[in-house]
C-alpha cells in the first residue's frame, strides 16, 4: 500500500528484483520484490497522472509518461530524476518505452506526435515524427530495434525509422476504424494490426507496404490479433462469434471460420508449439482448435455454468487452465475427449475469477478473483495451497508469477501492489505510504 489512486501501470526488472508502479496519484514508486524492507523514495515530479512506466533493458534506470505532457528519466537505483524533464509534447504522453539497447526512448501523445529521445542526455533525437491526425495510442518497437511502429485513432499505423525519425514508406492505410492493435511478428519482419472495423491487415515492416489484401472475414469488431509463437499463423477473435487463423505470409485463410462458439469469444490462445488454439466465449464453452487446419481437436469442453473469462495453456501445452464467472477454475486435458474436467473444479472463490496463470514450471495456477482473494493451487492435484491471500480490499484485477516461479504479484482495484512468496504465501512487501 502506497498509492493514493488507480495504479496504471506496473512492471518487474529485467532481473525480477524489483517493481515499478505508477499512479493517477501523479507518483511513481520503485518496490523490492525480494525483501520486506521499505522500498526506495517515492519518485515525485509529475504534475498529473502516470500513465507509463517502464525499466530500461539493464534495470538502471526508469521512464515514465505523464499526463503533464513530460517524459521523465529515473535512476532505479536512487529514485532521483536524471536531468530535466523531457519537453516537447503538447499533451497527455500515452506510452513510453525505451529502445532494445536501452540508448534511446521513443513516447507517443495524444498531441499526434512521436518523440525519440537520447536516454542518455534526455535531448530529442531530431524533430518530432509527425504525420498522425489523431492521438498515438500505441507505439512498439521492432525486436532489432531499428523501427517504430504507431498505431493511432485516425485508422492509420505508420513505421518509422527509428534512427533518424524518418517515415519508413507511406502510412498504412486501410483501416475505416480507430485501430486498436498492432504487434510485430516475432522475426521483426511483419506487422499485423486489426481494428474496430472487421478487418485484419498484415504489413511489410520494412517498407510499410502491406503485405497482399485486407483479411476480410469477421462481420464485428476484431478485439485482438496476435502471431503464433513459430510466426506462421495469425488468429484473430470477434465479436461475431468465430475466430480465424490467417496464413501469416500471405494473409490467405486457412480453413473456414471456426465456428462452434454461440456467444462472444473472450479469450484465445496459441498452444507452445503454435499447434493448437483455445477459445473460451461467453457461452460458457472452451474449445480447442487444430492451428493448421482450424478443425476442432475435441468436442466443446464444457463444465462452467458462466462466461469463460480466462484460458492459458500450461508451459508444457499439456493441460489448460480456464477461469470463470461462476467462480470456479477448471483443469482440462487438450489430448482427450474429456466434455467435463480432469478433475474437480478448484472451488474456493466467491465471486469471478478475473485471472488465471500458471507457474513456469506448470506445477501451480494462481488464481484473482472478484472476491478480493488470490489463491495457489496444486495444478496436478487442484488442491489449494495454504490459505487464501486476503490482503487487498477490492477486486483482484490481474496475477502474474515472476519468471523465476518464486514470487507473485497482484493488482488490485483498491489502488494496492502486492507481492507475495510463492512458497510460503507470505506477503513479502506490504506497501506503506512511507517514502522510504
């Protein structure tokens, strides 16, 4: 506890020592995610909400936008400012993020613009790309670190060179609706963006040609796009019920539309090995999906009596863990013809389950839920492990495990952070409202 306000934003280090948080509350706050000693000093100097943050790829340092139309530079391991503030934007900056090599920082603002900074000297790196007409909602960089792409409200998504600020081509243009989503291929060479619209399209990083026509299929708006881990496919869920797999080269169909799911499709999911997806849908059905073909692998799994919230495949792709309105997790097994759970639901929630993960080594699922509790189970057996953590006051919004499986941590709606031993259940940093 610590934050007065909506916490928007958190992040681990690189090394997983350490959480950065910012808040409406205009702070940041860096947490030791190993210890219960106070964690460093609050990080003050932004006039209005905190609405990114973000370590830079070595963890020495922290970038944050603001509300205040400033971009800030942190030492993470002081908590003092480095330089003065990063000037130039007119308006609320919406995200920040530091390049791969961590020597630049590129930020994007409801003003229209995209701002590359020297993280170093914090002094721009050249004029300010422009060229949107509306806000920059989003902004990613390639995974060489060589290009920019922004994805904005004005339905365009534009790339750009990343050391020069120059545009990489002409803007993409196809979209007739805000695009709410843009990701890279897991190669750097593609960009699949899709939209309010109903269409998908995939983009020739490079040149900002786009790569063969529209994909042209769902009759609603298309929530989420995302590459399979081998990046050969795209899936793609909707509003209208269905959801798609594209070939990812030349943007061709595979398949039909899956189709099965009566109600909305919350949630998809590739398996590891990108041959397999799970859907789960308002019509409290889970459904799993062959990649290649897009056939169903086993009829409809069915055992919730409310919307699927969540699924996750386990890091092995051996089981599935989904998450539901009727407070229940279930375990499935994607090999069999099971209509029914493995094994009994967890049962303990009294309210939603919001979010369900496993840990990385797949032997436990931590579990949020409306009821304000977070609780570990026994992913083989379903059995809880210890009591349930009851220190938040307000829905549990979002758990993760740390990439080393020892801790967690969880966000609530009552504005807290908390991280937790994954081993003992034992709160590790009960957030104060001290600045040390």
């Amino acid at each position: 506890q610590g934050h007065d306000d909506w916490i928007r934003s958190v992040a681990f280090s690189p090394d997983g020592t350490h959480i950065v948080s910012g808040s409406d509350d205009k702070t940041i706050r860096i947490w030791d995610a190993k210890t219960d000693r106070p964690g460093r000093k609050t990080l003050r100097g932004h006039n209005d909400w905190v609405r990114s943050v973000a370590f830079s790829p070595n963890g020495t340092h922290v970038v944050s936008g603001s509300g205040d139309g400033t971009v800030r530079i942190w030492d993470a391991g002081t908590g003092s400012p480095v330089g003065e503030p990063l000037r130039g934007h007119d308006d609320m900056v919406l995200s920040a993020a530091f390049s791969p090599d961590g020597t630049r920082i590129v930020s994007g603002s409801k003003d229209r613009s995209i701002w590359i900074w020297d993280a170093e000297t914090g002094s721009p790196m050249g004029e300010p790309l422009r060229g949107h007409v509306d806000w920059v909602w989003s902004v990613a960089l390639a995974p060489d670190g060589t290009r920019i792409a922004s994805g904005s409200k004005d339905r365009t998504i534009r790339i750009w060179n990343a050391e020069t600020g120059s545009p990489v081509g002409e803007p993409l243009r196809g979209h007739d609706k805000p695009v709410l989503s843009v990701a890279f291929s897991p190669d750097g060479t593609r960009i699949v963006s899709g939209s309010e619209g109903d269409t998908i399209w995939i983009w020739d990083a490079e040149t900002g040609s786009p790569v063969g026509e529209p994909l042209r299929g769902h009759d609603d708006m298309v929530l989420s796009v995302a590459f399979s881990p081998d990046g050969k496919r795209i899936v793609s869920g909707s509003f209208d019920k269905t959801i798609r797999i594209w070939d990812a080269e030349t943007g061709s169909p595979v398949g039909e539309p899956l189709r099965g799911h009566n109600r909305w499709v919350y949630s998809v999911a590739f398996s590891p090995d990108s041959t397999r997806i799970v859907s789960g849908s308002n019509d409290k059905t889970i459904r799993i999906w062959n990649a290649e073909t897009g056939s169903p692998v086993r009829k409809p799994l069915r055992g919730h009596s409310d919307s699927i919230t969540s699924v996750a495949f386990s890091p092995d792709g051996k089981q599935i863990a989904s998450g539901s309105a009727d407070r229940t997790i279930g375990i499935w097994d994607p090999e069999i013809d099971n209509l029914v759970p493995v094994r009994e639901p967890f049962r303990g929630h009294n309210d939603y389950v919001r979010s369900v993960a496993f840990s990385p080594d797949g032997k436990r699922i931590v579990s949020g839920s409306d009821d304000r509790t977070i609780r570990i189970w026994d992913a083989e057996t379903g059995s809880p492990m210890g009591e349930p953590l009851q220190k938040h006051h307000d829905y549990v919004w979002s758990v993760a495990f740390s990439p080393d499986g020892k801790r967690i941590v969880s966000v609530s709606c009552d504005g807290t952070v908390h991280i937790w031993d994954a081993e003992t259940l034992e709160i590790l940093r009960r957030c104060t409202k001290e600045t040390d």
